[in-house]
C-alpha cells in the first residue's frame, strides 16, 4: 500500500509506523482481556489521572504559555479546571448512571424482564485540537475511560509543547493499558485512521472532519465530530449593554478568540450598536487595559499562520477598537478588535474568524437577527441578550446550534451536568458528564423470560387465532 512504499524511502517513518501498530494492538488486547470492565477500576484510573493534573500542573502550565500565551490563572479556570471539575463529577456520579435501567417488556411478554446495560465500546482514537489543549484533550478521555474504553489520544501538533506535556502525563500517571499517546500530525494521524477503532472522538475543523468520517466509514466505525462555525450574539434592544458588553468582551478575546464556542459576530439594531459600542470599549480596556499587548491574561495567536490569517481579517477602516498598528507578528500578537460597519459579503463573514476579531452588523431586529442565522450553516453556539422572554423563546424555538445560551457566553460549556456538542456543520454526538458516558457506550437492551412456564406457546404457529385478531 501506499504508506508501505513510503516507509522503505523513509526507516524512521517505518519504525514511528510500528510503533503506532503495536500502541494499537496493545490497547486492544487489554480491553479483550477485560481490563478496563470493572468500575472500581475506572475509577481508580480516573483518579490517577486527576493526580497526574495537580502534579503536572506547572508542567501544563507551562506549555499553554509557551504555546498560546496563556496566564496562569486562565490556564487554571479555562483548562485544567475543567478537566479537574469533570473528573470528580463524573467518578461521583458513574456508578449510579451504570446501574442498569429496568424497563416493562409488556403484558405479552410477561413474565419477562427487561433492562438497560451500559456496555463498554472497546478501543477508541481520540484526535485533539490545538485551542484548548488540554481541556480539550483530557475531556474526552475522562469519558472514555468512565465508559470503561481504552485510549490511544493523538494530541494537536499544531500546541507542540502542551502535546509533548501530555504525552509527558499520560505516560507518568497513567496506565498503558488503559490510555497511550501517539504524537504527531498528518502522517501519523492519516495512518491511525486507517487502523480499526470503535470509536472516533475528532475535535477541529470540518474539514478534518469530513476525512475522519470517510475513513471511520470504511470500517463502519461511529464517529463524534466536535466541530466549529461562525457562532452569532444577538443583542435586543433594551438589554442592559454594560452586563452584556463585559460578557460578550469575555467570550471573544478569551483565549484571543481562539475557542470554538467564542461569538463570532455581533447583531443589533443601529441604534443599539451605536450605545453598545462605548460599553465594549470601556470593558476591553477594563480587562486588557489600553496596552493589551502588556496584560498579564491576554492570549497570542498560536502560530505565524493563524496570526496571518487573521490580521488579514482586518480591515483598519473599520476598526473602532484594536486594528493591525499595533499587531506584532514576531509575538503573535493581534490586539482585542471590534470592526463595525461590516457587511454580509465582508471576507470576516466568510469563515469562523478563531481570533480576536469582532464584527458588528446592522440587522432591523429580532427577525432578521433569525432570518441572517437560519440561512447560514448551523453554529456551535448562539447567544442572545435581551429582557424579553417572547424574544428568548423565539430564538431557542426558530434557530438551531449545538446550543443557546441566554445572557452569558462561554461559560455554559464549563459545566459538567450539560451536554457539549454540535448539530449540522458544527457537529454531531455529545460529550460532559453523563453526555459523555452515554457517547463511549453502547447502551444494550437485555431481555430476560423465564423458560417456564412457556408463555411464549401462544405465538408459536399455527396462528389459530390471528384471524379474528386481525
Ligand atoms: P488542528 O489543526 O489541531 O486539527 C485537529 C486535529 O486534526 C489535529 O490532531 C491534527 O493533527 C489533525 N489533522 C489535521 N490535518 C489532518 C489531515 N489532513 N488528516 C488527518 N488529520 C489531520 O485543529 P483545528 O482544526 O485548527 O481547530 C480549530 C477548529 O476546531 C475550529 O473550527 C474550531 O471551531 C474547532 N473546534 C471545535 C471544538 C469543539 O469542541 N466543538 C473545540 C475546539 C475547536
């Protein structure tokens, strides 16, 4: 095959190849021998793994910083926090959500008994994205493993350091029976693909993922796809603009715009741009102060790539606060922007901008902010500011994404009890908490009856009675 003929031109591609082969059997013979079935088990797994994040956290720390800029304390509350938080939701709560459903079989049947099992899916890949990249890393194995999986995880090569900190990690705390890390890009990605999982965790771009469904297709492999998109905020008139412009400030220059839920673009009314406009300003310069460059807690761009891509974006004209003066492409630095006067065919509006840059548009209201939504694909998230429940319900009832959010940003995603996914072109299947069990199972009706008295005797043929019945 093809990647055979490449390994003979290339000896180190043949021995990473065999590497990634015997990773693959190796996880897959454990789970075969039953390693990864007993609760207590995965929870002590999960355990260690919330030991290796407290003593790997300057490690981790470290790498966010080297890799996105990230501050400490963002680190802390975006990152590891969140891994933290879900592991002890979900090792408090696993035993109860594995105790099996019992359901009625129905009259017919009786006597019988029915109930719901939560079975183990086997061994399953997990392809991490570069933003978030250990929350978005370690969240999926934490379901992986409570759902009694075994794991190879490929983190992004795109966060170098924290996907060598990872790799650090998960080889210190945890068991290589249980979890093993695979780094790398294309290659060893391309090639992973090509093995048999049972299931394909992806997070990224859709364009990956339309590779990862292709490839898990061949061997009808169920696919999760944690996707992206252009994530829209609708702020009503008559909504209190200083709450909702420290909020939406928040989503978008976290992490300097580089998360997937981050609001895309901003909608309102003329006149409620023009009274929300000096609320942003004053809440950027609240966070960030006037020299952004020198916050403590603001991001850089994770790469010379992205940074062009973005500062691109930017049209200075446009630009009521940030623009490119002040960007430094040596630090990968893009100052906290905000663009008004955008139009819908602006190149802004093409693509997920992922980076700090916000656009604002002119929309009648309520109804065209629905209508500008609804012809595009559906997004990861949609947020809305208003003091009108009818507006709320309008927007929950009339729009779809992955999920809405009333009067906040960001933070819906940090809570372990809802389920975080996408619909459409953001995405599809679930993950948090019980979300993420349900996903790394495979729920197994097991039907039980007694085999006397032989009840069943009734539907056996001749169907004597079926055609008064019928
Ligand atoms: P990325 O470039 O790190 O790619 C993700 C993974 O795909 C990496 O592990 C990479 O090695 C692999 N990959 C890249 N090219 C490949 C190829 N040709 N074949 C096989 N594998 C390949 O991350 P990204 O896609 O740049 O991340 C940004 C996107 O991800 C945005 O669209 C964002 O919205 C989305 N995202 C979604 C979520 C979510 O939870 N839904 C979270 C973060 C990011």
């Amino acid at each position: 095959d093809s990647t055979g003929s490449a390994d003979s031109a290339d000896p180190a591609a043949a021995v990473r190849r065999e590497r990634i082969l015997e990773d693959v059997a190796a996880l897959r013979a454990s789970f075969d021998a039953g390693t990864t079935r007993s609760i207590p088990a995965r929870l002590a797994q999960l355990a260690a793994l919330q030991k290796g994040l407290r003593a790997e956290r300057g490690r981790l720390t470290k790498a966010l910083a080297q890799d996105l800029g990230k501050s400490r304390l963002e680190s802390a509350i975006t990152e590891l926090g969140v891994v933290s938080e879900e592991i002890s939701y979900v090792s408090k709560h696993l035993k109860s959500w594995l105790r099996p459903e019992k359901f009625s079989m129905g009259l017919l049947l009786a006597p019988a008994t029915g109930e719901l099992q939560r079975e183990p899916l086997g061994t399953t890949l997990i392809i991490a994205p570069w933003n978030y990249p250990v929350n978005l890393t370690l969240a999926p194995v934490v379901a992986a493993i409570a759902g009694g999986n075994t794991v190879l995880l490929k983190p992004s090569e795109v966060a170098p350091a924290t996907s060598s900190a990872i790799a650090y990690l998960v080889a210190t705390h945890l068991d290589p029976e249980w979890v093993r890390v695979v780094e790398g890009g294309v290659e060893e990605t391309t090639l992973l693909l090509e093995q048999r999982f049972d299931l394909i965790f992806y997070t990224g771009n859709a364009t990956v993922g339309r590779i990862v469904a292709r490839a898990a297709a061949e061997h009808l492999t169920p696919t999760v796809l944690e996707l992206g998109g252009k994530s829209p905020v609708f702020v009503d008139d008559g909504a209190d603009l200083a709450v909702a412009a420290r909020r939406i400030v928040w989503g978008k220059f976290t992490n300097a715009g580089q998360t997937c839920i981050a609001p895309d673009y901003l909608m309102a009314t003329p006149r409620t741009i023009e009274r929300l406009v000096p609320q942003l300003r004053k809440a950027v310069r609240a966070m960030y102060g006037t020299r952004p460059e020198r916050a403590r807690d603001y991001g850089r761009m994770v790469n010379r790539k992205h940074f062009d891509r973005v500062r691109a974006l930017i049209d200075d004209d446009r630009a009521i606060i940030g623009g490119t003066g002040t960007a430094d492409r040596r630090n990968r630095y893009l100052p906290p922007t905000i663009l008004t006067g955008v139009d819908w065919d602006d190149p802004v509006m093409d693509e997920e901008i992922f980076g700090p840059v916000l656009p604002i548009l002119a929309v009648s209201g309520a109804d065209e902010a629905i209508a500008r939504i609804r012809e595009r694909e559906k997004p990861l998230t949609a947020y809305v500011f208003t003091s009108h429940r009818t507006i709320e319900e309008r927007f929950a009832t009339q729009t779809s994404s992955g999920s809405l959010a009333i009067g906040l940003t960001l933070a819906h995603i940090g809570t372990p009890s809802l389920p975080f996914g996408g619909v459409g072109e953001s995405g599809m299947g679930a993950y948090h908490g019980r979300a993420g069990l349900e996903t790394f199972t495979h729920a197994k009706p097991v039907a039980r009856k007694p085999l006397t008295p032989d009840t069943l005797k009734l539907v056996y043929p001749p169907y004597k009675g079926a055609k008064k019945a019928l």
